[in-house]
C-alpha cells in the first residue's frame, strides 16, 4: 500500500432526511481546521476502491459510527483498518452508557492508539484496563463553530420582537439509562404545571416528543424566537460497563411491552440499582452553546456542565425539584438580570474563543504530533501549489458502482422512519400500530447487538 500523508477520517450520516446540524459541523471541524490533510468519507455510501491501494498516516473515526451496539462500517472498511497496522488510529465516542463490551472488543482487535471520550479524567482508567491504550482524552459532545456563529446573527431576533417567553425541545429517554434519562422530560412536564398556576401569562413552546423536534432552519429560526429555554446537563446516571442493565431492560420489555419508565425502573430493581450514579456521566452540551450564541436566557437544572457554565453568570439555576421556582421567575422576569446573564453567556462562552472547534482542532493536532504525526502536512501541500490526490477521487464519483443498492437501502430506512413518527404522533399508530411492532423492533435491537 502507498503512504498517504494526512488523515482519513471516516464517519457515517444519512443521505437524505433530517439531521442534526450540531454532528455536521463536528465532522467538517476536521478538515477545516486542522494543520493536516483531512480526506473525508461517509460510510454510508460504501466503500471507495481507490481506498485500498493507500494507507494515511492517521485515521480517525468519528463517533457517529459508534451510536449503538451497530457500527455502520462495512466488511470492507473493517479490513481496511487491518490494513493500515502502520497508522495511527484514533477513535472518537460518545453516547458510552451501553455495548461497552463490544466497544472495548473493538479497539483491542483493530489496534485503537488514541481515545476522545466524555468521560472525566478520573475514569479514564475504565479504558486502560480494559484495552490497553494509554492515550486517552476527554473531549465536549460539540463547539462553538462559524456556522453556529453565523446563524445566530442571522436568525436571532431582538429581544422586544420575540414571542416565545420559554422554549424547549427535549425527547422521552428510556429507562436502562436511569434517573438522569427522566430529567429531559421532567424539567419540561414540571415547569409547565407550575407555570400554569405561578406564570399563567408566560407564553411557553415546550415539547418532548419525537415528532415535535426541529431540524435545520426551523430550529434556528425557533431558537431566535426565545427570550429563554430550559436544560438539563447531556448525558446518563447509568453506566452499563458489562451490558447487565440493558440487557435486562430488552428482557422486560419484551415481556411488558406497555410498561412506563417507573414500572420499567422498579422491575430492572436491584439490577439499575448497582450502576445508578455509579460512574459520572454528565456534561455540557451544544445546546447550551446555542442558546448562548441566540441570546437565550438559559433556565437549568443545576449541575456541573463540565465545569463550564456557571450558576448566576451564565444561567439561572433550577433546583430538580422546582423549590425555587418562584426565585428563578423573579430573575427571569428582571430584565436587566435576564440581559447580564446572556451578555455574559455569549462573550465568555462564544467570543472568548476558549470553546471553539478552531481551539479544539487545535488541541487535537498537538495530541497527533505526540503521535509522530506531522501536524503541517496540508501547509506544505497548499504551498507546494498541489490539490489532494483524493479530492478528485472522491468527486469523481468513487461510489458510483454501488450507489443503487445503497439508495434502495436508504429510501426503506427513510420510509420506515416516517412510519415510525407517524405511529408516535397519530391516536390510530399509539394504540393499534406501536403494540404490534414494540416486540419486532426489540428483537430486531437485539440480534443486530448480538451480531
């Protein structure tokens, strides 16, 4: 295999349909801001045999191929990273409460130099012990990147032209992911009932489900629409390190299909209890990078985000069990203390530069050159007056020869999805439709785990 200097990064997003502006602009952080030459591809449209005839010196995997207990890597890929034993290979993840196993079965057998978790530093050791690698990094779910910069001074508003006092869009978590999972939809459910009675004249957009979620330019023009939304930290209180938790959580919910999360909580019993809040698992999130870069006067629970956000000069903190609601309405309401609180969010969390993806790319290279990368590859191709060899590779259609198959593919996971979110929003698909396809899908969830 020729060597290829710079990076392969390989990453997996949908072809068509919705998706989440915030994992975009992570994959695209790489190649515009890192010193290397970034070559990247989307496993979702197959395998490039041109690939096969080089090896980069790094290759970096993004964690949108490692959502689940599915990596969406073909057979082909997998080999490739054999392949390229010489390459440093870096592995980035989030979303780790589950399939540890097989996560860390991964990294063992494709030979994983260097990990990027949201885990903290103190349990790092969680991956050392269990695969070997020492190169080990905690990293943010996202940053503050020029497109998020960019919309926000296109699309939010001035506070007077606003309409929405409150917003949020949070979405039903499941049970195995323990107490923490209920918080996205407790914080939305509790504040509207106490707002119903203590803030009657509050104009509120707040929605949990599925099928109320936003994409795109609806969601930027919701943002800007806000004076305020609400938010809790991302992440879970259970971190199922062997698998135990959630495998009892498919058992149980086969077997009670109607179950809701407090049934489902105490059947899973002594089991959830052995993992709830065992490993912290909590952190900051691109949300709260958003609503600082619109203007947004954020109302969380309180929490640590990472050490990032702080009570009273960048949000105004809600006890979890709604205490000082009253407390939080009075601040809200203050204008001058609403404006400080987002005066200050914005020019410490989005202006300072601190948390940026420039930053964090730049971070990243530092990392790579311990590595025995040389971090000014892209410099010396730019100035040597050459374009990559595999930009042209890439444009010329490297896929074409399996673009049929893999639209079919996408076009039935486009229809199921719909059907999926019609079930959810339509009286007939709750009460008919879901209790007939719940066991198919968990069944379904577990072969593809087990394979």
């Amino acid at each position: 295999m020729r060597r290829q200097t710079g990076l392969l990064l390989l990453y997996h997003r949908p072809v068509f349909g919705k998706d989440a502006a915030t994992v975009r602009e992570h994959i695209s952080s790489f190649s515009e801001h890192s010193r290397l030459e970034v070559v990247a591809i989307n496993t979702a449209l197959g395998f490039p045999p041109q690939l096969s005839a080089v090896c980069f010196d790094g290759i970096v995997l993004h964690y949108s191929l490692f959502g689940s207990g599915y990596y969406p890597m073909s057979r082909e890929f997998v080999d490739y990273l054999d392949l390229c034993g010489t390459s440093v290979k870096i592995a980035f993840f989030q979303d780790e409460y589950y399939f540890c196993p097989k996560r860390f079965a991964f990294i063992k057998e494709h030979g994983i130099d260097c990990i990027f978790t949201l885990l903290e530093e103190r349990y790092h050791d969680i991956y050392r012990e269990r695969t070997g690698v020492e190169s080990i990094h905690t990293t943010l779910t996202g940053y503050v990147g020029t497109k998020l910069i960019a919309m926000g001074q296109r699309y939010a508003r001035s506070e007077s032209a606003r309409t929405v006092d409150i917003g949020y869009r949070g979405r039903e978590l499941l049970p195995y992911m323990g107490q923490a999972a209920r918080e996205k939809t407790w914080i939305a459910q509790e504040f509207k009932r106490q707002a119903a009675v203590a803030a009657p004249d509050l104009v509120l957009d707040i929605e949990t489900k599925e099928f109320k979620r936003l994409y795109g330019k609806d969601w930027y023009r919701f943002l800007g629409n806000c004076k305020g939304s609400l938010g809790v930290e991302a992440g879970v209180s259970v971190f199922d390190l062997d698998g135990e938790v959630y495998d009892a959580y498919l058992e149980l919910s086969a077997a009670f299909p109607e179950a809701g999360f407090d049934s489902m909580v105490e059947r899973l019993g002594p089991v959830m209890a052995r993992w709830e809040d065992r490993i912290f698992y909590r952190t900051i999130s691109p949300r709260h990078f958003e609503a600082a870069a619109f203007g947004i006067c954020q109302i969380l629970f309180e929490g640590s985000y990472s050490g990032i956000l702080e009570p009273g000069r960048h949000y105004i903190p809600l006890k979890k069990d709604f205490s000082n609601f009253d407390d939080v309405m009075n601040v809200f309401r203050s204008g001058s203390a609403r404006r400080e609180l987002v005066q200050s969010a914005r020019r410490e969390l989005i202006h300072s530069d601190d948390y940026t993806y420039r930053r964090f790319i730049e971070e990243f290279d530092t990392i790579l050159e311990s590595h025995g990368l040389n971090a000014s590859s892209k410099h010396c191709s730019a100035s040597a007056g050459r374009r990559p060899a595999w930009d042209h590779v890439l444009r010329r259609g490297a896929y074409r020869c399996r673009s049929l198959p893999i639209l079919l593919r996408l076009s039935l996971i486009g229809v199921a999805r719909a059907f999926r979110q019609w079930t959810e929003a339509s009286r007939i698909g709750r009460s008919l439709i879901a209790p007939l396809i719940r066991p198919l899908i968990h069944a379904y969830k577990a072969r593809r785990r087990a394979g």
